[in-house]
C-alpha cells in the first residue's frame, strides 16, 4: 500500500516505540478474503500467518497488471510482505485464528490521534489507457467503518465524496466482499447492498474507470 498511513508506520516503528497492539481474526475452511487490521512490526507473511500454510495458498493482486501474485517460499520477494491496506485471498484447510503485533490502530501521531488511510488505486497501467482497473484493497483500520458519506476519493487534484466520484464516472458504487461461512460474495455500499461498513481483518475488491486515484478512508467519521 502506497500510502501517507505507510510511511507514519514505518517512521514509529523506526523511532522505536514501545507501545504494541494485538491483531486478531479468523480465518475459516475454504476460501477467506483478508486483511491486515494493523501494520505488523514482523511484517514477512510466514510471521504473520505462523502456523498456517501460505505456500500456494495465499495470494495477492496487482492492480497495475490486473494479476494475481501466489506467494511461494522459493521466492518470497515476488510476493513481498504483508502490507496495510493490501487484500488478500487465503485459501485455508482448517480454521485459524491468526494473531500479531502491530503498531497500534490508525498508526496514532504523539498526541494519539489516528491517520486517516490514503490507499493507491493506480489501474491497470499496461493498456495505455486511462481506464481504470480491479484492486484488492484491505481495510486498514482495527475497528469498523461505515461507507455511508464518510469515504473520499481523489486524482491528486480533486477531492470528491464517493457518492460524486461514481457520478463522475470514476469508479463503481459498490465494494465486494467474501463471506468465508457461506463462500460466497456481498456487496458493500453507501447505496441498497448487504452492507455499509468496512470490517476490520476483511479484504474488498472495488473497480475504478481511471487510473492513478486514491481512496482516503477516515480515522474518525467526518
């Protein structure tokens, strides 16, 4: 995730903070579209995921080629490591609770006030088109969020709610996410969907019609 929240983690961590947080979510047999809930100070998949089997199983998606990225152990720097904000697809052979330290939520500044989340949507960026793409996104928060008038999306020039940037024609009005009970999808929106918050440790696909945007996902509601 090429973010601002990022770059913050990166720089506590650097600074050699002390204060740590647990994060903690299950994944279930079958198919499990996920997420990382906190910016983990171990951050290589195998620490994150300890215990269960990632080799195959786990997989990212690249936006800028509109292709899945399966992590293996002969090359793990293909797959990198397990970011904020990124997506992933785990498919399991039991039930797992999957648990790690992190910095705490939000990735708070000195005075304990959260980030709000910058998350790249670049697109597919081998069409030579400004047209957009898939992107696997995670929510990068360890508490839940609604979508209801309360995301934005940006070009680097404009700041638009979500609700104008789907009647601007720069992205779909709807998230889709993955319930691992039922393997089956949902859809997740500001609009008549199955639901109108972000959870925390979930992943979402959302489609955009133009490249190089972001979406900013608030600490705190507006």
């Amino acid at each position: 995730m090429k973010t601002l929240g990022l770059v913050l983690a990166l720089a506590f961590v650097l600074a050699g903070a002390c204060v740590a947080d647990t994060a903690t979510f299950d994944v279930l047999t079958g198919w499990n579209c996920i997420s990382a809930p906190l910016v983990p100070f171990n951050p290589d998949p195998l620490s994150v995921f300890d215990g269960i089997n990632i080799v195959g199983t786990l997989s990212r998606f690249d936006a800028t080629t509109q292709t899945g990225v399966i992590y293996d152990d002969l090359e793990p720097e293909v797959f990198g490591n397990v970011l904020l904000g990124d997506g992933y697809w785990l498919t399991s052979d039991s039930n797992y609770t999957v648990s790690y330290e992190g910095v705490p939520d939000g990735v708070p500044d000195s005075s304990n006030n959260m980030t709000d989340m910058w998350l790249s949507l670049p697109g597919y960026q081998l069409d030579g088109q400004d047209a957009g793409g898939w992107h696997l996104i995670g929510h990068p928060f360890n508490h839940e969020t609604s979508v209801v008038e309360n995301l934005y999306l940006t070009d680097g020039t404009t700041l638009k709610t979500w609700e104008e940037a789907v009647a601007a024609g720069w992205c779909g009005n709807t998230l889709y996410a993955f319930d691992p009970v039922t393997q089956s999808g949902y859809s997740v929106t500001y609009d008549i969907g199955d639901d109108d918050h972000l959870r925390p440790g979930l992943g979402y696909w959302f489609y955009t019609n133009k490249d190089n945007l972001a979406l900013i996902i608030p600490a705190q509601p507006s």
